[in-house]
C-alpha cells in the first residue's frame, strides 16, 4: 500500500493536533491543581493557629467583698449558686492584673492592662467556685486567655515593625508581653474547647461546639426523612408504577426539582414550617425538614438509576423461583443495588452539609451563644457559622473560620469515606 505525499502531511497534522490536545489536557489539570493546593495551603496556613491559644498565668484573689459572698453566711445549696453566678468577677480580674504591674498608674494604660485578659476569664473563675475546687477567700493560680489582640500579635499575625498608630498592640503592651515570657508566665496549648464550646463575641474564647452539634442534628433529620421516602418513592416509581402521563409528570418534576436553587426551599420552609405550621425558629428540626425537600430529588434519582442498572435476569429468575414482587424487590433487586444508592445519598447528605442559604432563611443564621441539646433548640451549622465569622470585623475570626472550614472538609471526607466503605462492602456482599 502506497500513500501518496498530501496524506503524509494530513497524518502529521492529525498527529500534532493530538500532540497538541493532551498537552492542552495536561496544562488544564496542573492549573487545575495548582489552583486546589493554592486554596487548601491558604486554608490550612491561615487556620491552622485557631488550634492553639496563648494562655497567661494569674494569682486571683477570691475576696469575699469584691465577689460579694459573705462566707459566713448560711446559704442553702441554690442561693449559693446563685450568687457565685452573679458575682463580679470582673472585678477580681482587674485587682489580679493590676497586681502584675503595679507601677502602672495612667488610666489609659490600666484600661489596656485590663483587657490584656480575655472575657473568658470571668467564666472560668465561676466554673472553678461551681465545682469547688476553690472557695470564697482562697487565692489560686489560673492560666487563662489572652485577649484576641495579644493572642493574634503571639502568632505572628501583627507586623510588630509596622508604626505604633498602625498597630492594635501597642508597645507598652508589647513589653508587658516580653515581661510575663521572660517570668514563663506565658504558654501556648492546643485549644480542646475550640470543638465544644459555642460561639462568642470574642474570637479568643469562640468555639464550634454549636456549630458541630448544630450540623449533626440536620444531617440526623436530613437523612432520616430523606433517605427512606426517596428510595421508598424510586422503588414505587422503578419497579411498580405503571408508565403513563401521570408517572411521566411526576418524573420530569423530579428532575426539575434537583434543578431548583437551594433558596427557594429555604423561602418554602420559612413560609409551610415557621408561617403556616408554627414550628420553632433556627432549629435543627425545621432545617434538617428544608434540606430533606433539597436533597430528595437527588437521592430519588441516585436510587432510581441504581436500581435500573439491576439486570432483569435477576427479577425473572427471583420471580421464576416463586417469589412475589415485594420479594424480588427487597430480597434481591434492592442489595444489588445498594452499592449505588448509598452513593446518592452521601451525595445528597454532603450537599445538604454545605448549604447555607436555606437556613440563612429559616433563621440559623442568627447568634447563638449556647451549644444545642435536641433538634428544637437553638442553633447554627457549619457553613453558616463560617459565614458570620467570615462577616466579622475583628481579624482574630478570619483564622476561625478558616480552621472551620478545615473541620468541614474533615466531615465530608469522613462522610466519604464511609460511603466507599459501605459501598465496599454492599459490593462484596
């Protein structure tokens, strides 16, 4: 076979055409990548220090005129508490940070010297008389937190060099910082509290507690609505609905409905679940309900094309056996397919997780300062707490809500995770 010169050239052309398409290929991935480990290196640098606080080590004195309690006092068990919750604290932190440097006497620097402390300070002092672990008139050692300030000039996120007017710490603040290192008065610890406790106006003692908690109760809802009546309706839908104009309408608004933005089910909720129904505002409850309505959609779909890829040798040969319909269906057509309808779910669930529009609108986006204990209670999510730190002015939250987004990331890829393993093993099974 001969090939005359002009199919020579178009042969080569063909060639460099495809030399040059899976470079363009190759180009296009290491953008792609470069542009995913630019966003997870600026995530994790810029998060990773809202782990770990600086703390300060502080002698309190627990006097009994300043918190007034009156020791000597008879106080039946309630009355006790009750005044230690209502003692001013504040003040018995001012007389303790004053007492580190004495020679201080301007007011300007006694009003920064106070605030060197962090709010939750009070907090930790009334937590320490609660559990009696010390007592009205006791002098204790604490470490407690630094302010959201000094705490974001300890891990380097203020340019000490930058002039003093520019600078939220200044340099008498500076050089009460050098003194209490110099003393060992001064540590830095990984913050536990970080994962339980709720939010707060300030950064330095704002946790994900609520957040965290918040989101496993509307994953909790979102799944146990969503999961059985979206593969109960794609089994009805697959396997038992005849094929008319009826089951064709319900199709297409099926598929129309995953199409829907995640808004619009937000304004359904506020309108049937708040307006009309009269269910509790900002609870896990009413948005684990919205998102159920988002997520549906997709896992009827997931689940419908799950159980079509099922061969139908299996349904004759389960019928042929002797086995009713229902059987076919639950014993033999329903773990085949399992493997794709987990998948859908997760996809579903995971979307579900990083929503934040349809709860801004069922009112989770308000500020909540304690952690949730049922699913009508009070509460935030994830992504929703992200927002409103990233919304906040005080620098301290930028890392907040960086490290939030890190513990997001670490649930989708245990939520995947498990997914490949339950995938795994319906696939063996």
């Amino acid at each position: 076979m001969s090939f005359s010169l002009k199919d020579l050239e178009r042969r080569a052309r063909r060639q460099s055409a495809e030399r040059r398409f899976r470079a363009y290929g190759i180009i296009a991935l290491g953008v792609a990548a470069a542009m995913l480990l630019t966003l997870f290196f600026t995530i994790f640098t810029t998060g990773i220090s809202a782990f770990w606080r600086y703390e300060t080590a502080i002698e309190f004195t627990l006097d009994a005129k300043t918190l007034k309690i009156d020791p000597t006092a008879s106080y039946s068990e309630d009355e006790y508490r009750s005044a230690v919750r209502k003692a001013p604290y504040s003040k018995v932190i001012k007389n303790a940070v004053y007492g580190l440097f004495p020679d201080v006497k301007k007011r300007k620097q006694k009003i920064r010297l106070a605030k060197m402390v962090s709010y939750g300070a009070e907090s930790l002092l009334r937590d320490t008389l609660m559990s009696g672990d010390a007592k009205v008139g006791d002098k204790i050692k604490l470490w407690v937190p630094l302010s959201d300030d000094l705490d974001t000039f300890l891990k380097g996120n203020i340019d000490a060099s930058l002039p003093e007017k520019k600078r939220r710490v200044k340099d008498i603040e500076m050089s009460w910082l050098e003194t209490l290192e110099s003393e060992g008065s001064i540590r830095q610890v990984f913050d536990w509290g970080f994962f339980v406790r709720a939010d707060s106006r300030e950064p330095e003692i704002a946790g994900l507690g609520g957040a965290i908690k918040g989101s496993f109760y509307l994953l909790l809802v979102t799944f146990m609505l969503s999961v059985p009546i979206g593969v109960m309706a794609a089994i009805y839908l697959e396997e038992f609905a005849r094929k008319n104009k009826f089951t064709d309408f319900i199709e297409i608004n099926i598929n129309n409905l995953a199409a829907v933005p995640s808004i619009i089910f937000g304004l359904l909720g506020l309108a049937m679940f708040l307006n009309f129904l009269g269910f509790p505002r900002s609870a896990p409850l009413v948005g684990g309900m919205v998102l159920s309505l988002m997520t549906l959609p997709t896992v009827i779909i997931a689940s419908r094309n799950a159980i079509a890829a099922v061969p139908p040798t299996l349904r004759e040969a389960a019928i042929g056996l002797g086995a009713s319909p229902m059987q076919t269906v639950l014993h033999h057509v329903l773990p085949v397919a399992m493997p794709g309808i987990i998948t859908g779910t997760i996809l579903g669930l995971a979307r579900a997780l990083g929503e934040t529009a349809p709860l801004i609108m069922i009112g989770m986006v308000a500020f909540i300062a304690s952690v949730p204990d049922s699913i009508v209670d009070p509460s935030t999510a994830l992504p929703v707490q992200i927002y409103l730190w990233v919304d906040s002015p005080e620098r301290a939250f930028v890392a907040k809500s960086n490290a939030a987004i890190m513990v997001m990331l670490a649930f989708l890829l245990v939520m995947n995770g498990t997914a490949a393993y339950l995938r795994y093993r319906a696939e063996n099974r």
